[in-house]
C-alpha cells in the first residue's frame, strides 16, 4: 500500500489538477453563456487553485525531516494552512452570500441554459470524486490540511449545486430559490470555516490528542509488567506527526539497564499502535509518586 507521505501528495497534485480542469471549463461555461453564477463559480474556481497550490506546497514542507533547526520538524505547516485555508473558505462563503443576495434583488436573464447545465453537472461530479478521495486519504493520513482543502471544494459542491438548481429554476420562472438557498449554503460554508479555524489553532497552541488515543497510550503502558505507574502524561499532534512524552516510574532499585530496556519496549509498543508517533519516556522511582510537588498531569 501507497504510504501516508505519497498519498498526501497525491492528494494535493489531484487537486491542483481538478482546480484547473474546472478553470478551463468554466471560462468556456461562462463564454457562452453569459450566465453571472457560473462566473462567480469561475472565480471560485480561480481562488481553489492559490488554495490547493498553497496546501500543496505546506504538505510537502511539513514532510521534510527535522533538521538541526527543527528538531521537532515541520508538521506545523500543516495546520498553519489549513488555517489560512479557512480564511479563504469564510471568503468564498462572504463572496456567495453577497453575490446571492445581489442576485435576489437583480435577477438576470441567461442564454444557452441547457449548456450551462451539462458544465455545471460535469463540474459537481468531478468535484465529488475528488471530494470522495480526499476523505479516504483524511481517513488514513489525517492530515489537517487535506482536510482543509476538501472542506473548501466541499462548499464548491455546494455552490456547483446552487447554481444548478437556480438555471434549472430560471427555466421554470422561480428565479428568487436560487440566491436564497445561496444565501442558506453560505451560512453553513461560514460555519465549516469556523469550526476549520478552532481545530487548526488548537494543533498550533499543541492542544491534547483525544481522550480515546491518549487512553490508548494509557493501556500499553500499563499493560507492561515492569512498569509501576506513571505521571506526565502530554500529547500533540503536528501536522502528520504525533509526539507523545510521559514518565514511567519503576522499581527504585532496578538497574539504569533494565530501566532503559523497559522504557524502550513501551516506546516500541506505543509506535505499533501509533505509527506516526515520536515517543520520549523519561523514567523516574515509583517512590517519587508520594512527594507533593510531584507531577499532577496525566498522572496514574
């Protein structure tokens, strides 16, 4: 199987390559048609592809190796994207919201309809393969910026749709459900922005891994018979990496070996579970558990 590096990148060259294949459509769309939505979804078109280059080029910087100044590495250029992604998602949502409701108050009339639709349906099915192989590549990768960018083509299918159903409504003479269901998917598009920016903060202020894979690290540690206890417990995650750092504490009078051999397989099992995972263990005496000053997070 492809590993999570290479489909990440593929992902990104699959979306440059749709944006400009829905550019050259859409301007031919446009072209012929004269219609105002499909011009706005044009530009939309034109705003995916600085995103999708842009995701691009912050995928392949946060899979360099760390170096001697980045020691930890480059993940964060990941969710730094992606929080810039979600400035250009608000700004597609401000841009439909507005474009709507100029159109409610000022309809226009549009030629060649059918033509319009035939290249607004072939753009929505594209974008719906492409849509459906960045969530498997998020599936498996969980890159936060992928998920960015899907997001972003996510409210481009919502826009494909809304001018879909307002030419097929133009021909039944309800021209006002067009711009307010524009306005309705702009909310929502805003909304997704919002919750894109919140989770892309929070990797940048090295906000905690859930509950159930911090559990996870909990059970294999426990689950090793020379290992007494343990404290400290942090976790973040960086763009494609994970680094994971806790105390164990151990017999005080083991050997520095045995300490170090132990200390080891907890690493090992740990980077089984979580492949992506950077592991540091510091250990320290289980008698140490009793001092007051002693360490309070992620504590057994």
């Amino acid at each position: 199987m492809m590993d999570n590096a290479k489909l990440t990148r593929l992902a990104t060259y699959a979306a440059v390559a749709v944006a400009l294949t829905l550019i050259l459509v859409k301007l031919v769309g446009w072209w012929v048609t004269d219609s105002v939505s499909i011009l706005a979804s044009l530009l939309d078109s034109m705003l995916d592809v600085l995103a999708s280059v842009m995701i691009l080029i912050a995928v392949r910087y946060a899979q360099v190796p760390p170096d001697s100044e980045h020691r930890f590495g480059h993940g964060k250029a990941e969710p730094l994207a992606a929080l810039a992604q979600s400035v250009f998602i608000a700004g597609s949502a401000f841009y439909l919201f507005i474009y709507a409701a100029e159109r409610f108050f000022n309809p226009r009339p549009v030629e060649q309809v059918g033509l319009g639709l035939m290249i607004m349906v072939f753009s929505l099915i594209l974008t719906l393969v492409l849509v459906g192989f960045q969530r498997y590549v998020v599936r498996r990768t969980q890159s936060t910026a992928i998920k960015a960018d899907s997001l972003h083509y996510i409210s481009d299918i919502a826009a494909n749709g809304v001018v879909i159903v307002g030419l097929l409504l133009m021909v039944w003479g309800l021209d006002w459900v067009d711009p307010v269901l524009g306005m309705l998917i702009a909310l929502v598009i805003a909304w997704s922005a919002f919750k894109l920016a919140k989770e892309s903060a929070n990797q940048l202020l090295d906000i905690e891994l859930p509950i159930e894979m911090r559990e996870q690290v909990q059970q294999i540690i426990r689950s090793h018979r020379g290992v007494e206890g343990f404290n400290d417990l942090r976790t973040y995650r960086s763009g494609p990496n994970i680094f994971i750092q806790v105390d164990l504490e151990l017999d005080d009078r083991m050997p520095l070996v045995k300490a170090h051999l132990i200390a080891e397989e907890v690493t090992d099992r740990i980077k089984q579970a979580i492949p992506q995972a950077d592991v540091i263990i510091h250990q320290e005496p289980v008698s140490l558990r009793s001092d007051p000053q002693h360490h309070q997070w992620g504590q057994e």
